[in-house]
C-alpha cells in the first residue's frame, strides 16, 4: 500500500492505496472554504496553518495500515509554496521513521490520474485541464509522456470564476456559486466580449473578460441597479461567455487534431455548462469522452495515491533530502 498526502491549497487530504489492484483503501479530505469565504479567497499563510491542525488528525486514523505500507507518496509542485511545504514536511518524517521510499508527485498528474482512480490507466488522451490554477489542454501518452500544448495566459477558467463572486461578495469557492445564480438568470442580457476571439492561437486568456464583467458591476452599482436578478443575470452572461471561449479554442484544436479520446479533469470540470458543452463537440466528431467523479475533481490525495501507484511500479522515488517544493512547473 501507499500513503499520499494533498496540501497543494486549501485541501488537506490522505489517501491509501493498494498497489496490485488500485483500490482505494482509505480517504479522508478536510475541505477550508468555510474559513476562507470570509476573505473571497485563499489566504496561503492561513491555509498552511489549517494544514498542520488538519493532516495530523487525518494521519491518526491511517495508523493501522502503516505496516503494510511501501511507500510515501506527496504532492510538491506545483501549488502554495507554504502549504505544499507542511504535506512535504509530514512525508519526510513518515519516510524517515517509517523507513520507506518517497515518491513526489506533479499535483497536474494527479488531476489526470483522477479518471483512472481504482481503474486501469487510459492512453492516449487528450486532457482539458480547468482549475483554480490551470486551463490546459494537454496531450498524455503515458505517466511520463505529456505535452502541454495550451494553456492561459493569465487567468485560469476556475480563478475567474472565484474573481467574479468575490467582486459581488457572493463568497468562495466561485465556481458553483456562479453557476446556481447562473441557472437563475438571463444570459443572453449583458453581451461581454468572448476572449482571443480573432486569435488563430489556440490558447486562453480570461483578464479581459473579468475586467468587462467588473465594469458592469460598477456600472449597475453607480446606478444603483445591483439586484438579486441583476446578480443572477451578471453571473448567467459571465458563465456563457467563459465556456463559449474554452469552446471557440477546443473546436480549433478538433479540426487540427481530432483526438480519439477526450477528458476534462480539475476542480472546475465540474462545471455543468461546460460539461454538456464538451460532450456535445465530442459526441459530433465521435471522440470517447472521460470524467473523473465529481467527488474526486478537486484537489484529492486519492488522486495522488493513483499516481504514485505508477512511479512506484518503476522505482521513481526521490531522496528525504532532495524533495523540494515548486509553485510552478514548465512541463510534466
């Protein structure tokens, strides 16, 4: 069996898993939103201080299964520097007093390893990564054969989403608050602008957009015209226009390179207009279509396990002293 630990944000999380059979033994995650809705956002130094209450209280009830454990497995890049370093500096101490390899996994790995949790490994896919942190499309062949071949510029799919409600103080996380006042709304009443829209790049970029949706909260705030439905119409029109650009890019890609296989994976897959979206552009080019389980779409030590189960089997293990934490990673 292997432990892993998820400290990458603002989920502390430890998994067990069986290495022949991929089963998931044990998995626990304390979610912090409730802490951080109160400043619209993730607060590093606060995440990390939950991490050392939280992780330790997880790790006692995962005492029985240390004498069948193999390995350690953590994520260390990329992510919150301060909160990586608290699962990095539990799986240091495990591996030392435990006397066990260490196996560091890359936290975007794990979201692609979320669709094959207790199953076997799916390749080729084409990946579509959309998080807090990332919107990616990402060409993976196996555990060590990934390409990156888009990604934003600056904002990710999910960070608009929590940008947007913080603007409105509708709290955090964004994304599914977005969408129920979304679902409430007409979203065809503000027309902002879909991103990158003339670009022949296949690439994304969501500055611009959060700065027209902050305009018109402005503007309706001015003219005292904020309301619950101009809220909801706010949230409707923003949510159309995000997808329709992550859409206007998958179809370039599909005319250039029609994958046999699709996945969207990331805490912000689960997104239901994106999700009906995506199945429709794969159902008209006969392209298979992978989702993780939603309970396993955000950040997960599940996940983590999944993938280390990999690098277990090829002895990829790193040293107690050369495990490092990065915020960002170039590559896979």
């Amino acid at each position: 069996m292997i432990l892993s630990i998820e400290s990458s944000c603002d989920d502390s999380s430890i998994a067990i898993t069986q290495i022949e059979s991929k089963k998931l033994i044990y998995h626990k995650k304390i979610s912090q939103e409730l802490q951080h809705s109160v400043y619209g956002g993730v607060v590093p130094e606060l995440a990390a201080r939950l991490h050392v209450e939280a992780l330790p209280k997880i790790l006692e009830e995962c005492k029985e299964y240390f004498p069948k454990l193999k390995a350690i497995a953590v994520t260390n890049a990329p992510g919150l520097s301060v909160t990586l370093m608290e699962g990095v500096t539990m799986a240091k101490a495990l591996s030392i007093s435990l006397g066990l390899p260490l196996i560091a996994v890359n936290h975007l790995k794990g979201h692609i390893y979320s669709l094959f949790i207790e199953k076997e490994e799916i390749f080729p896919t084409t990946i579509l990564l959309v998080s807090g942190g990332h919107t990616q499309i990402i060409e993976a062949n196996g555990l060590n054969d990934m390409k990156l071949v888009a990604s934003t510029l600056d904002d990710s799919f999910g960070e608009s989403f929590d940008k947007v409600a913080k603007m409105m103080n509708l709290g955090y996380p964004g994304g599914p608050i977005v969408q129920e006042k979304g679902l409430k709304g007409d979203e065809n009443r503000f027309d902002f602008p879909v991103p990158l829209r003339q670009s022949p790049n296949i690439e994304f970029s969501y500055s611009g957009l959060k700065n027209a949706v902050r305009m018109q909260i402005e503007k309706l705030e001015n003219e005292g015209n904020l309301t619950e439905e101009g809220i909801c119409d706010i949230c409707a029109s923003f949510e159309k226009t995000a997808v329709a650009h992550i859409m206007q890019k998958m179809k370039k890609y599909f005319k250039s390179n029609r994958p046999k296989n699709l996945a969207i994976v990331g805490g912000a897959s689960a997104n239901i207009r994106l999700r009906t979206a995506i199945e429709e552009l794969c159902s008209k080019n006969n392209t298979k279509l992978f989702l993780s389980e939603l309970k396993y779409c955000s950040d997960n030590a599940a996940m983590i396990g999944r993938v280390a189960v990999e690098q277990y089997k090829i002895n990829e293990f790193v040293t107690v002293e050369d495990i490092d934490v990065q915020t960002r990673l170039k590559g896979f």
